[in-house]
C-alpha cells in the first residue's frame, strides 16, 4: 500500500481518537491518577469546565464519592447550560461523566434521560475487506478475460457526527489497494460520501454527496444534490435533483440526475415504484462508453423506470426482485432480477449463515451502475452464492454466476469472494 494511503489513515484515526487521549496534570490534589475518570476531571478542569470545591481539591484528603463527583458534574452541566464555553470534547466528556453518574444525579434533581444517546458525539464504524474474483471465461475461444480478475484490500472509514437532536454529519471515506501490484487504485484516501441529514418527524432532508435510491440493484453510485423523503405509517415518498460524475478522473462525464420513488409496505409484502432520469452531453461516454446506446444516433437523455418487490414468506424464506427499462434507449435497455433468500449471516451472531440463487438480465443501459458483483452489465446469468459468520462481527461471501453475454451470446461465468471485518 502507497505512503499517502497510509499516512492518511493514520490521520483519520488520530482524529477519531483524540478526544480520548488527552492527559492533563490533576489539579485535584485527592483524585487518584488511576481513576477511570481522571483524563475527563483533569481536562474538564483545564478547560474550566469544573472548578472544584473552591481550593482545588476534594475536600483535603477525603476520598471523593459517587455523590461528590455527581455534584460536581451536576455544577458542570449547570455551567455550561448557561453558556460557558466548553468544546465538543469538553461536552463528550461531561456527557460520559454524567452517564456514569446517572443514578446520583436523578437524585440530585438533575435529568440525564437522554445522556447516553448524547454521550459520543461522533461516532466511527467501517471495514476492511478482501475481494477477489476469478476471470470470465470465453468457453468458445478459451480466452481468459484478465480484466475482471480482482485481488482487492478495501480499508472504510463511516464517521457519523451529531450536531443536533435533528441534523447529523455523515461521510465514508475509502482507501483500495491492489495486492497484485501493491499499488492503490487513486493512490490516495477518497472522500466517496459526505451529507447533512435532517429528521423532521415524518420527513427527512439529505444534502451532500450521498447513494441514491436502488443504489441496492442497478444505482450503485454517488449521488451530489439534495433528498426530500416522507415515510408515513405503510407509504414513503422520495424526491431528489442535482448530479452524478460517473467518472471521477474525467470531469465531462457528469449528467444532471434526478429520481423520484413511491414505496408501500403491507405486512410480508413490500412494493415500489422509481424512476430516475439522466441529462448530460453524451451518455454515450458517460455509460462507460457504451456504443450501443441508441441505434439512429446518440441523445442526451435517459429515462429508467423500475418497479421492485419483495415478500417475506417466514423467518428463513424471501422472495425479491425488480424490473427496469431505459426506454431513450434502443438497445440493452432493460434489466430484471429475481432472487430466493434463505436466512442470512447476521455479523453479531457467530454461526449464522445464509444462501440464495437468482436470476439476472442486467441490459447495460437500464443497470446503469450494476451492484451485482458476480453478474456483470450485459450478462444473462444464473447466480448461486452463500455468506457465514464464522466470528463476531467478521462475514465471509462467495459467488458463482453462470450463462451468456447479451451481445453475441457468449458463454461466461465469474468466482467471486470477500470476508469483511467489521468494526
């Protein structure tokens, strides 16, 4: 892996974890230095958040109780409520301390119901994962296609920051690395996501860089602009306009994207209906230059309507599906996929497994962003696969597909693998 891949890691976790590894000298003559609390009293301390007993110490050489901190705590929170000025550390801090103390300051007359949802502020999950996927054969000319081998370490950071009871701060951060080469594919950390998200009872405001709907079938991009949804009772409805770069290293591959969904669930059964439209100067180059994409000539403009469901037949059994066609598009211009779930690795439960087979038709005009790993764009293919968690919170997949290009009929077929570390 590259130095700048590396060193920017190492910068994203230092920020992730600085806010817990301040050490300050106490000025709290009592308070010993192996307490679990010392690095928040000291830094609080510091920062003047907390100002003792008005001699610095803890009453001489008593021991401080649970009450007394509790007190002091309860002091802090007054303090800052009224406008002190205390950093976002200073408050995650204070928060933790009051979730630790939460017993004690009920009884003081103080409420910290909602500390624990307030107590990390920002907050990190992500991956690392390992790909690799055997090439497509040619089974007519015995031709290797050593453009789909995969040997692939993924390293994925997803902060999540709160600003408020309504408004949070997400991103993802991504960094690959070929392990045939030992090279990244950028060279670098890529920023793929960063949006505001707003929860206004039934409605919720996205703004950013963010996935668009059916990013889970044939949408499996990034989306720049903004999202209004509504999810009341059995419906939700979606709305959404700006842009879409398809190509990150070639500027004029952007279209102006907007898609709109209705969606509607009834016990097992979930049902919807979305439709996506594109506008850029040559979808030609901006669908991985596709030729095919208009058989009088080139246009502007794509038009993809899909219609999606699932049931739920019992805890073990699913049915899902989806159809989609392109119709600005004379060729390869639609896409269906039909799959059977049985279970399903939880990454919690060690042991859990699970298993599916499908079908998929992906016509590379309607499953503009395919998301199906072993099925390619402009395959027909039979796919069989399985996931398990041999461990907590790590999930091994694997895939097969079988069956025909949809230009020339051409016999294909894809191995694919990944175990993903979660944490």
């Amino acid at each position: 892996m590259k130095k700048t891949i590396v060193s920017a890691l190492t910068a994203a976790l230092v920020v992730g974890a600085a806010s817990t590894t301040f050490a300050a000298s106490n000025p709290f003559s009592d308070v010993p230095a192996g307490h679990w609390a010392y690095d928040a009293v000291a830094q609080l301390a510091q920062d003047g958040v907390i100002d003792g007993y008005g001699d610095n110490t803890f009453q001489g050489d008593k021991n401080i109780t649970r009450y007394e901190m509790a007190q002091m705590v309860a002091k802090a929170m007054a303090k800052t409520n009224n406008g002190a000025n205390a950093n976002a550390a200073d408050k995650a801090a204070l928060d933790k301390l009051a979730a630790e103390f939460h017993d004690e300051l009920n009884n003081l007359g103080v409420r910290v119901a909602n500390l624990e949802k307030n107590a990390d502020q920002v907050k990190w999950n992500g991956t690392a994962e390992y790909t690799v996927a055997r090439p497509h054969q040619d089974h007519q000319s015995g031709a290797a296609d050593k453009a789909g081998n995969v040997n692939n370490v993924l390293f994925r950071l997803e902060p999540s920051a709160e600003i408020n009871n309504n408004w949070h701060v997400n991103a993802r951060l991504d960094a690959n690395s070929n392990l045939a080469t030992d090279t990244g594919a950028d060279g670098k950390v890529d920023l793929k996501r960063v949006w505001a998200q707003g929860n206004y009872g039934a409605f919720t405001g996205k703004f950013g860089k963010f996935a668009p709907i059916d990013d889970d079938s044939i949408f499996d991009t990034q989306f720049s602009g903004a999202e209004l949804s509504y999810n009341k009772g059995a419906w939700n409805v979606v709305a959404a306009a700006g842009r879409n770069n398809n190509s990150e290293d070639n500027a004029t591959d952007v279209a102006d994207y907007q898609y709109y969904g209705v969606g509607y669930t009834m016990g097992k059964l979930t049902a919807g209906a979305d439709f996506h439209e594109l506008q850029s100067k040559s979808l030609s180059d901006y669908f991985d230059g596709w030729s095919a994409y208009k058989k009088s000539g080139t246009t502007d403009q794509a038009d993809i309507w899909l219609l999606k469901g699932s049931y739920t037949f019992d805890q073990n059994n699913a049915l899902q599906g989806f159809y989609a066609e392109n119709h600005d598009a004379d060729a390869y211009e639609k896409a269906a996929s039909v799959e059977y779930d049985y279970k399903g690795a939880d990454r919690k439960n060690a042991g859990t497994w699970g298993a599916w087979l499908a079908y998929r038709h992906l016509g590379e005009n309607a499953a503009a962003f395919s998301t199906f790993d072993a099925v390619d764009a402009g395959w027909k293919a039979w796919e069989i696969g399985a996931n398990y968690a041999p461990f907590k919170n790590v999930v091994a997949q694997a895939r097969y597909a079988k069956g025909k290009t949809l230009a020339g009929d051409t016999d294909v077929d894809k191995i694919w693998g990944r175990v993903n570390f979660f944490f």
